[in-house]
C-alpha cells in the first residue's frame, strides 16, 4: 500500500476528480470552499455504503426501526437539546490578517497562514447555520438546518414507541445530511460544512449502559473491518470528560491513521437520559411503569467512511508495464463490479457479442462497457477504480462461447463459459 503522507492525499484527490468520484462543487463558478460533488462511481460508493449499513444495523436486526426527519426542526427543539447554548467550537483570529482558525488546529500563539500576526484569545463559536422561513427575516421566523441527525429521532420517540411498540433495548437508526457552519474546514471531504450522516440511538435500561456500549464498540470495529479498514491503523481514543459533548458522559472517538494526521473517524457516546430528559419524553414498560431510557449513539459519516476506504484501498504496484494503481476495495463497496470488453473493436463480431454480454450482466451487477485502447490499458483502467472482474470477449467466445475473466487483486485469469458467467460472478461478488 503508498505510503500514507501528504502525497498520498494528493493522489487520492486527484484520482477522485480524473476518474469520476468526486468533483469540487460549483467548480465552473470557482467553486465553493471545502464543496464537493460526487460523480458517477463516487454517488455508486456512497449508495454501497449508505446500504451496507442500512442491512447491518436495521434490516438483520429485530430491535432497530428506520426513520427519515426532516432537515429543518422546530427552533424549540435545539433550545432543548442544548445546541443553542452549547453547540459550539473555540475560535481564534490573527490579528493581523484576520483569518479564523479553530483554536485546537493551531500550535502556538503566531498566525500559521501570514506567520507574523498574534492569534487572539479563544472564543466559542456557535457552529448551527441559520436560515429563515417565509418571505421576511425576523426573529420569530429563524430556524436552523440540523447539525446532527439525532434530534429528530428524540423528538420521533414517541411516535415510534405508539406505532411500532419495541421492548426496551431497541434502535432507532436514520441516514442523512446534517450541517455544520465549520470555522475551519478543509483536507479534502473530512470536514465540510455539509455531510451525511449514519446514526442510531439506541435505547437502553440505565442499569445496563455499560454492557451496550461495549457491544456497540465491538460492531463499531467490526464495521471498520468491513470497510476494508486495518485495525493498525485505528486508535480507540476515550474522550477526557473536560472535552465531552455537552449531552455525553462517555465518548469513544476511533481515530483513523489519515495523511494528514490522527482524527476522528467515528463516534460512540453514552448519551444517558439527556435528550428524552430535556424534550420531556418517556417510556412505559410491560408493567405500565413510566422510565426514561438511556442512550447509547453509534455515530458514523459517510463521507469519512468513503474517504478512509480509498485511502485503505490505494495501492501502487510496480511491473514490467510501469506502475500499476489499484484500488483494493472490499467487493461490496466497489462502484463497479465487472467491466466488459471486446478483444478488438475494430472487430464487429466481437463488440456485438460483447455488447450482448454487457446487457445480460447489466440485469443484475453494475457494469461498463470498455472498448477504448488496448486491453491492459483498459485492465489498468478498471483496477484504478477498484474494479474487481473484467470479462474479455475473443475469438474463442465466439467458436467455444467462452470468456475470459480477469481478477483485480490476483490479476489471474479464467476461461468461462458464457452459460455460467452470471452463476460465477454472483458467487464471486456474493
């Protein structure tokens, strides 16, 4: 695997932007700080993610139920939850160029940006992004795009104890965008002002928070794992409780080996009874007893999920040809799952067989039809994309109804027959 530094981060940005995964936003306008678009195979990578885990933790699980709130709440409930108050990060400013920093990526008391200008004392900075409903702005009208995903399972508590009556311990897991107006964002997709998130609440006996957090701690490595993510390059860091959020009393950060440092991948928190507490919210039990759960959040972005498995991924092999870029990626989580290509493509025969192929497969796997240069280029195509399988259409497909079928990480090659293709590939990719 390259060697994880800065130059590694470059490539991984580049290779995003050259190969269709992700594109700076709004790039034809001069962009927008720290904006991305995810293109054809990045939105693929994303979707693989976002259902992998939506299988994992909701649909193989009895004791978790889906939910998909809005993205603009009632003003109310972040005045309850705290987030008006708390929600917020040190700042500091140079004050001779007046840039703005986030007071715990700064060493020193000298500007990093100008290197002359003495940074002021820390501040908090509230880190909601307002907006305002209807046509005038006013106080009564301010709302808040949320700046995490939770508040509208707290605020669903109710609503899914009356329609689905779980027993206690249950979930309840949700997936979308949450917005943080970031003082300082940057390294590429890690930190945004606009990110999604996968999170569940999980909904415990006060007595037993303890044993679920080191459940979910378990399936939280396991989850890493599965990512294609090496336990070497995972810390598990216990967040001193001076540095806790306001509604936890136990975080575990699992901090991943990034380019550009140590950080924070994904979240585990006891959050107790904070939440259900402050919106006035409460269970009844089997013997018509009224408690209030406590909580365990496993918390994970799918953007650092996205961007911690390329980096685990990327590998740079040398061979006769020059250097080989593959993209090891977990089979699940690779955009494509097999590419298609004639031998020749100045051979009719050969490229309407393939096609054929190509539109059988199309059915039931994500492919691409590649017919451009010759076909260790377009192999060397494919494995930069992390690509597991492409199929060579020959002569001997057309006189035997045979393919070839060339493996990623092997880069071995099996002759199949075109009648089985489907059965070998699905168990393959199983």
């Amino acid at each position: 695997m390259a060697e994880k530094n800065e130059a590694l981060m470059d490539k991984i940005v580049s290779l995003a932007k050259r190969r269709g995964f992700i594109f700076p936003g709004s790039e034809i306008y001069g962009g927008l700080a720290n904006a991305w678009d995810y293109g054809p195979l990045g939105v693929e990578m994303k979707n693989n993610i976002k259902a992998r885990w939506w299988q994992t933790f909701v649909h193989r699980r009895s004791d978790m139920f889906g939910l998909d709130a809005a993205l603009l709440m009632n003003t109310k409930a972040w005045e309850a939850s705290g987030h008006l108050k708390e929600f917020s990060d040190p700042l500091v400013e140079c004050k001779a160029c007046h840039e703005r920093f986030r007071a715990e990526d700064v060493n020193g008391k000298t500007c990093p940006i100008c290197k002359k200008g003495e940074l002021t004392s820390a501040k908090q900075f509230n880190l909601m992004l307002k907006t305002h409903l209807g046509p005038v702005e006013s106080k009564d009208n301010e709302v808040y795009f949320r700046p995490e995903t939770a508040q509208g399972i707290f605020v669903n508590f109710k609503n899914v104890v009356d329609t689905m009556r779980p027993k206690l311990p249950f979930g309840i897991a949700q997936i979308g965008k949450a917005f943080r107006n970031e003082i300082t964002p940057g390294n590429f997709i890690f930190r945004t002002r606009e990110f999604e998130q996968m999170e569940i609440e999980y909904f415990v006996p006060v007595a037993d928070w303890q044993k679920y957090f080191e459940e979910w701690r378990l399936q939280m490595l396991a989850w890493i794992a599965d990512l294609g993510i090496d336990k070497k390059d995972i810390h598990e860091l216990e967040v001193p409780a001076k540095e806790l959020a306001h509604y936890s009393k136990r975080t575990i950060d699992f901090e991943y080996k990034f380019p550009f440092g140590q950080k924070e991948l994904f979240g585990l928190a006891y959050r107790t009874d904070f939440d259900l507490t402050n919106h006035g919210l409460d269970y009844t039990d089997d013997e018509g007893q009224k408690l209030i759960p406590h909580v365990i959040e496993p918390s994970l972005g799918v953007d650092r999920s996205l961007l911690a498995a390329l980096l685990s991924a990327y590998h740079e092999e040398t061979d006769k040809e020059g250097i080989r870029v593959v993209l090891k990626l977990p089979i699940w989580l690779a955009p494509v799952n097999v590419a298609v290509f004639p031998l020749m493509k100045n051979k009719p025969e050969l490229v309407a067989k393939a096609r054929d192929i190509f539109s059988s497969l199309k059915q039931n796997f994500s492919c691409v039809f590649d017919d451009n240069g010759n076909v260790g280029k377009r192999y060397r195509r494919q494995d930069e994309i992390g690509t597991p399988f492409c199929v060579t259409v020959d002569f001997d497909s057309l006189e035997k109804d045979t393919v070839t079928v060339r493996d990623r990480d092997t880069m071995g090659q099996e002759i199949i027959k075109i009648s089985e293709l489907k059965d070998y590939l699905a168990t393959k990719l199983k």
